[in-house]
C-alpha cells in the first residue's frame, strides 16, 4: 500500500507517494541532497536544478548499466545451466555404457 511522505532534497521540500518504508525514502533523499549538495559546492556556475539533472543522469547512468550487466549475467547463467545438463546427460550415457559393459 502506498504511503505518502514528505522528504527534503537539495533544500526543497517534496511530497511523495511510494509503497517503500520511510526510512528507505528518507534514505534516498539524504543520497540524492548529498549529490546535488556536492556538485553545487564544487561548481559555483552550477545551479540546483542543474546538478539535479546531472545527478539523475548519473543515477539512470548507472542503473542502465547495471541492466546491461544484469541481462549479461543471465545469459552467462542461461548458458552454464544448458551446459550443466548437456554434461549430466554425457555423464548418464557414460554410466550407462560402463554398466553394460561390465556384463558382458
């Protein structure tokens, strides 16, 4: 169920709904203020609403790359578990031939 919270961020006060704890929420607001905070300070030319955008590019930046490795990695598993059953099924002929042939 969807909560509604009111969160600081960069000095603006903003009201959302999420369906995630508060401490999750006030958690992300206390990042992204750090971030924006911080490109502020280190650029006085760069505005609030400028190092927001930067800081949610960076952010989507990231995330996107982290699907990219996420979609890799399933992949990689995709393969290892084909390969894992082409082996036991190599194994399980191997058995079986071992088997017939100690009778004979």
């Amino acid at each position: 169920m969807k909560q509604r919270f009111t969160i600081e961020v960069a000095g603006s006060t903003l009201n959302l709904l999420s369906e995630e704890s508060e401490e999750y929420v006030v958690g992300l607001a206390k990042i992204v203020s750090r971030k924006i905070n911080d490109m502020v300070m280190s650029s006085k030319r760069c505005t609030k609403l400028e190092a927001a955008i930067m800081a949610s590019l960076d952010y989507l930046d990231d995330k996107m790359k982290t699907a990219v490795k996420v979609d890799d990695l399933q992949g990689q598993i995709m393969n290892y578990a084909s390969e894992a059953t082409k082996l036991r099924r190599e194994n399980a002929e191997l058995r079986r031939q071992l088997g017939k042939g100690s009778d004979d």
